[in-house]
C-alpha cells in the first residue's frame, strides 16, 4: 500500500528535537522524503503496523503529531505535482 505520511514534533526543547531526528529516521528507513516533514512510503501491512508502533513509542503524545494517509492501489493517478520533482517513482526501474 502506498502510504504518505507526515508529522509535526515540537522542538522547543532539545528532547523535541530529538525526537523530531528520530521520527525522521524511522520514515527514512520506509520511505522518500518528499518536504521536510512529509514521507511516501510503500509498505506491506506488517511494515506499517511495525512503523506505525515504532513512532507511537517515540513521539510524545501531548506535544506531538502523526498523520497516516493511505492513496490504495490506484495512487500514481492520485498525485498531482507542481514544479520540481524530488522523488521517483518506487515501483518503475531503477538503475544503480
């Protein structure tokens, strides 16, 4: 399933920003950054079960917020995009 996901962790205080960098490191191991807080990610249910409880445990639930929004199977026609593309698209070919 094709999952965008983003966040907004507060940084006032350097324990926010901690958990901002780990946040962030979590979607990196899933996914592409896309902005700074936002993450395309493709992932099987157990990925996303397993990363969704991974930043449950990391974000402070008062301070903190995490948005899951799910594009299902059909989701290249679903994205519209405006100027520069810093993605790629995860499931055409790549060349290393």
């Amino acid at each position: 399933m094709f999952v965008l996901i983003t966040y907004d962790v507060n940084t006032v205080s350097p324990k926010g920003c901690k958990r901002l960098r780990r946040v962030a490191k979590e979607c990196l191991n899933y996914g592409q950054r896309v902005q700074n807080s936002v993450f395309e990610c493709v992932l099987e249910e157990a990925q996303f079960i397993f990363l969704k409880s991974k930043i449950d445990s990391i974000i402070d639930q008062e301070l903190d917020n995490v948005r899951f929004y799910f594009l299902g199977k059909n989701w290249e026609r679903k994205i519209v995009t405006l100027g520069k593309s810093t993605s790629y698209n995860v499931n055409s070919d790549l060349i290393i």
